[in-house]
C-alpha cells in the first residue's frame, strides 16, 4: 500500500464513517438507530440504491463502512459482496450480519483493484467512497470491468461546486488570508480523508466515459445545509456560529444546485 493510500486507510480504520456520531453498541437497536439516523439525514438514498430492485441479483458495495445499506440490499434478496479498504468497517458489518442473520461475502480490498471476474456483477453499488481513493479514475474502470454489459453502477461522489465547499474556503482559505487557495486543496486537506476530491458534472462524465449512459443529479444535504452534526473533523465556534445564522430557507429555494452529493447512475 503506497503512502497516500495508507494515509486514506489510517483515517477511515481509526474510525469508521459516522461510527462515533451514530453507533454506540452492536446490538440490534444500536444498528437500527444507527440506519434510522442515516436515512433521515439523507432520504434520497432509498430512491437512488433502489434497494427494491436488486432481488436474486449479483451486487457489489464498494465500501460497506457500517453496513445500514449493505444490510438493505441483503434484505431485498441480493445475491451480496461487498468491499472495505479498512478491517474495521468490515468487522462493523459482519457483527451486523451476525446480529440479524443476513447473509453476505465481506472482504478487505482495495476498490482499485478487485478480485473478481470480468462481468461478474449485475450491480454496483458506492455511497461516498470513490473520491477518497488516490485513483479514483482506476476505481470507476474496476467497476467498470466486474459490471456485466446492461449492468448498472450506483455510484456518489462529491461535488465540487457545493456549499459545503465554500464554506471551507471561507474557514481555511478566505479566514486564513489565502483566497487563492484552489478548491482542489481545500477539499483534498480539509474535508475527510487526506487526498479528498469532489467533481463538477463534465468532470463525473468524463470520469465515467466508459458506460454507455450516465446519468448525473446533485442534491443539497445535512452537510450543505448545516442541520446536523457534520463530518469527523470540523467542530468550533466558526462552525457553531455559523450553523445559527445559516439561512436554510433561502439555500433549499435557489441553491439547489449545490449540494455536495453527486448521484451517478451508469449503465455499461
């Protein structure tokens, strides 16, 4: 593992996403919370994994993290694997497993290189991972490749024109005396993992030129709109005072365009 992949595992292994904020337990009221939370948060997932239409169907998490939607897609009657660069985020969703008698095949890998077949899968599905691998261009052609032709990828990555974005700039950029900071920078060292990217829609379409289709949508979250604890790294007075005076009626009537979260559906 190369240096700037070890820094993205050691981030996401010492904890894992939302783990601190959302799970106490392994119990089966600590999950169900945890999946609760998740879905209030950000509802358009349900609509987006389409967790309804994977039944008897071959499909592909590329990283599970706590496991809430790879256990949604095992209840639908998915023919399930799933993926995690980190020990710990498999672990989380093998104790879930356990807990509610679910079936599935876990193993630490790297989405960079997966150890499947050619046209293996009928579904692919990542919520909010492939951005933080180092070649992110790699990991769209693995998906890619595991598809099987008519497959269909589900895939979220950031989006570089978000709120949340600026909002960064602001603190670590325009605050610090350095407006000229790229935003290539600023998500890279301030919003997750080290080497964090977000991209425009022309940018997630030549990211994706391999699929026959792809299909691009933004929408606004918790994060953008300042209605939740946000993110592993950010707390403080900036973040505190600006949560109060964040004008959230005004972002969901003309910003809807700049959400974080770019939902990419592709078909190969």
């Amino acid at each position: 593992m190369n240096e700037s992949k070890q820094a993205v595992h050691d981030f996401w292994n010492a904890e894992s996403c939302g783990e601190s904020l959302y799970l106490t337990g392994s119990t089966p009221d600590d999950y169900l919370r945890q999946s609760a939370i998740r879905y209030s948060l950000e509802p358009f997932i349900r609509d987006f994994a389409g967790f309804d239409c994977v039944n008897r169907k071959k499909v592909l998490e590329i990283g599970t993290g706590l496991g809430a939607d790879h256990q949604k897609f095992s209840e639908a009657g998915a023919i399930l694997y799933g993926i995690d660069l980190t020990r710990r985020a498999v672990e989380h969703s093998q104790r879930r497993f356990r807990v509610f008698g679910l079936n599935t095949n876990l193993q630490v890998a790297d989405a960079e290189d997966l150890a499947f077949e050619n046209e293996a899968f009928d579904f692919v599905y990542s919520w909010g991972v492939l951005h933080h691998t180092p070649n992110t261009e790699r990991a769209v052609a693995e998906a890619f490749r595991v598809l099987k032709p008519g497959g269909t990828a589900k895939v979220m990555i950031y989006h570089k024109y978000s709120l949340v974005g600026f909002m960064l700039w602001m603190r670590y950029g325009l605050l610090r005396l350095k407006p000229m900071t790229s935003m290539r920078e600023i998500y890279s060292q301030y919003l997750e993992s080290p080497g964090t990217k977000a991209y425009s829609i022309s940018e997630a379409r030549e990211l994706f030129r391999e699929f026959t289709t792809v299909d691009a949508e933004v929408v606004l979250t918790h994060g953008d709109l300042l209605s939740s604890a946000v993110g592993q790294r950010h707390r403080g007075l900036f973040l505190k005072v600006t949560r109060l005076i964040w004008p959230r009626w005004a972002i969901r009537t003309f910003c809807k365009r700049f959400g974080l979260f770019m939902l990419i559906t592709a078909t190969k």
